[in-house]
C-alpha cells in the first residue's frame, strides 16, 4: 500500500482522548464535521481514569465556572447519549471548624440556592462523620458525579458509533499545520486539537515553559470502609476550600489557609486536598496529595498515605479501612487555570492546567471547537442522570 492511500483527509483531528481530547471530538462532530482521534495508549490510562469522578461545577469561579456550566449540560446529554454513569448527587462539605463555616457563609451569600448551608445537626444527618465533628457544612445541589473508570470508556465508544474514528496505540510525534505526523505515518486534517495534558512539555516545549507549566502528581487510594451511612454525595473538608477558586476568593479563605498550615504543617507541606468519593461498588476514592515539578517522582511515600488514612480514620470515626488500590495520577499544571491557545495557523492546544478538568474539560473543548465553527445544534436535554 503506498503512503498516499494509508492518508485519510480530516477535518479534525484530536491528539489525545482524555475527557478534553474526547469533549474536541464531541463538539467537532456535533457539528457535522469528519474527526479523527489519535492515541497513543490502547485504552484511556491517563488523569480522566485516575480521579474522583467530582463534577464540582459550583467551587468553580471565572472563565472555569463558566466551562463548568457547559460541561455540566454536556455531562447530563452523555449520560443519556453514551450511557455514562451519572449520579446527581450534588456535593457535601464538612466544615470542623467555624473559619470553615465562614467561608461558606460567605459563598452562600453571592450565590443564592447552589449553595444550601446546614446545621451542625443537619452536618451530622447527611454526612458519616465522627461524632460531634462537624460545626455545619453545606450541601452544593448542582454538583455531580461521574464513575472515570466508566466514563471516557463509554464516550468514546458513543463517539465510535457515531462515526468518529479513533487510531488507538499511535503516538503522535509532532504537529504541523493541517498534518499530524503520527508513529504509524501522517495523518492529514483541516484543524488540529492537542489535549495531551501533562506531556504538552513533550510535544510543546517551549509554549509549556512559556506558560509556566509543570506535573503535578497526586497519590490516590480506594479503600473499603464501614461507614455509618453511606456517602451519599462527594464530601469535601477545609482543605478543599483554601483549594477550588470560589471557595478560596472568598474574604475568608485566607485566615483558613493560615490557621491551616499553622496547625497542620505536615498536611499542609503535602499540599492536602482531604476528599471523597464512593464509587458505585460502594468503595471510597481516598485523596489526595500534590507534588509539582517539570519531573515528578514516581516513588510514592508511604508516609503520605499513611497520613490520609489517619485523617479518614479520624474524619469518619473508624479505625477499620482496608486498602484496595494506590495509585498516582498527573496533570498539567500552571498559573492559569487553562492553556488555550492557537499556536499555529488551525493548530489548538487545550489542557485544564489545574485539577479541575473532568468538572471544566468539555466546556473547555466545546469553546475551542466553538472558537473556529458555527454554532452547535442545541442540545436537548432529557432527565438521564442517576
Ligand atoms: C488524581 C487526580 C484526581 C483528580 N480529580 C478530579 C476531580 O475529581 N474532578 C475534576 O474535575 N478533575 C479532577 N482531576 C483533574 C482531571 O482528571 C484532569 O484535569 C483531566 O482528566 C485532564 O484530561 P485530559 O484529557 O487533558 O488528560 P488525560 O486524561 O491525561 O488524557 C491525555 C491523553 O493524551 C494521550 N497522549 C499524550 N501524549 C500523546 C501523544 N504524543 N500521542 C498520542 N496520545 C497522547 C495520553 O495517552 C492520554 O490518554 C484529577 C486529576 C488527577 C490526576
């Protein structure tokens, strides 16, 4: 077979089938166009298989809440479309300590009904915490949660039936505009989108470094725990909200992060998000910690887990937890919140470049995609979320 028969022409071809890869090709071909996606693994191992699965719409603040609002539209069409395990569950947060509750006051007032404030009583009712370890917390009603074991696996076999075509173990080598030259020969497409996350300072270097782009590598656990009540929804503690943008843009997020750190250097030198999320087995998601570097270390301490398994055991009042699995996730991570940008004439790179990109992913595509295109068809939508 000569070169030019194994060359197909696209219009669009996407590096990467993460949820941002596979949000470009959702978006691109929502809007009748032909969409290649390239891949170097044989199945999705990348940070959209390793985290919570938090769809955390409401922390959100600036252009992430507002690719957090369309991705929360795209979410619940794919749980409908694509089959994608979707729990509308909303989000629980337990504050221990009244700095905790100050910030969430203070999110409550600018926001109206995303964010419904509770009692220590009602804390106590809907969350399996220790005994009186709660002072209040909140409840984030428009918050949701996805299975990321289940989720880019089952978009992209939607997108397969659909008619997108996926060159799964291809790697691609470098880009150039119309032409994707890949390690099974080039790939020829009007438009190309990288959503490679982390390995960006690969195939970009300089615009990584430009950006001020780094890894960030997180240690993860799933561990199997006899609650008090199931964990009904995601729950996230003070050390989410010295984290997520709207948490942390409050008056009040910076005496937390000080009394924080001042408490808890060790936590706090982990750079601690305490969080958790229950899977459909019934298993816990257990996280996390972050450590950033151009090279992040693959050795994971011990001493970090052991600290998170100690602050769960504490959290929830338990001392039996027995691990199931221990894994390290990395993502992209700078200064700002998103690289976006057109580095060549139809070359577009897009990466979340923080740990928010399930939550903030596909409107990020879909905006990229909008960015050269018509509008999309509207999307409408049915009550499928479970
Ligand atoms: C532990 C952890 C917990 C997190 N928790 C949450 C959460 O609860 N909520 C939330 O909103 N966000 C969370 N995040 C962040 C979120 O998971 C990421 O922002 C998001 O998954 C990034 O998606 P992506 O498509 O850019 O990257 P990835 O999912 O990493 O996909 C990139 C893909 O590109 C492929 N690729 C790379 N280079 C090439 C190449 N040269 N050729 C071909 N293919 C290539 C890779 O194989 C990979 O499949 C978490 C992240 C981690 C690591």
């Amino acid at each position: 077979m000569s070169t030019s028969q194994v060359r197909s022409a696209f219009d669009v071809a996407v590096v990467g089938s993460g949820i941002v890869g596979l949000g470009a090709a959702l978006a691109a071909h929502r809007r009748g166009l032909r969409v290649v996606v390239i891949e170097r693994g044989s199945e999705p191992s990348g940070a959209s298989v390793r985290n919570f699965g938090h769809l955390c719409f409401t922390p959100q603040a600036g252009l992430a809440r507002e690719f957090a609002l369309t991705s929360r539209e795209l979410w619940l069409g794919l749980a409908v479309d694509a089959g994608v395990w979707l729990r509308e569950s909303g989000t629980l947060v337990a504050a221990r300590r009244d700095d905790e509750l100050a910030v969430l006051e203070s999110l409550a007032e600018t926001r109206g009904d995303e964010v419904e404030l509770l009692s220590a009583a009602e804390a106590a009712e809907r969350m399996p915490l220790a005994a009186g370890t709660a002072v209040g917390g909140a409840f984030l009603p428009r918050d949701l949660q996805a299975n990321p074991r289940q989720a880019v696996a089952a978009i992209a076999a939607h997108l397969e039936r659909e008619g997108v075509e996926f060159r799964r173990r291809t790697a691609v080598g470098a880009v150039r505009p119309g032409r994707v030259e890949t390690s099974r020969g080039p790939i020829d497409a009007g438009r190309v989108i990288v959503a490679v996350n982390h390995d960006i300072d690969l195939l970009y270097p300089d615009v990584a470094e430009r950006h001020g782009i780094v890894r960030c590598a997180l240690d993860m656990l799933r561990v199997t725990a006899e609650l008090r009540m199931p964990l009904a929804a995601p729950l996230l503690t003070g050390w989410s909200l010295v984290r997520y943008g709207a948490f942390s843009a409050t008056p009040a997020a910076a005496a937390l992060r000080e009394r924080l750190h001042a408490e808890r250097p060790d936590l706090a030198a982990l750079d601690l998000n305490q969080m958790y999320t229950r899977l459909p087995d019934g298993t816990l998601i257990v996280g996390d910690t972050h450590a950033r570097g151009a090279t992040v270390a693959p050795f994971q301490a011990e001493s970090a887990f052991e600290a998170m398994l100690e602050e769960t055991r504490s959290l929830f009042g338990i001392d039996a937890l027995r691990v199931v699995e221990r894994w390290q996730g990395v993502y992209a991570s700078g200064p700002a919140d998103f690289l976006i940008e057109e580095v060549e004439p139809g070359v577009h790179l897009a990466a979340a470049t923080t740990g928010i990109g399930m939550t903030t992913g596909l409107g990020l595509a879909e905006h990229v995609v909008a960015g050269f295109t018509s509008p999309a068809p509207t999307i409408t939508l049915q009550k499928g979320a479970s």
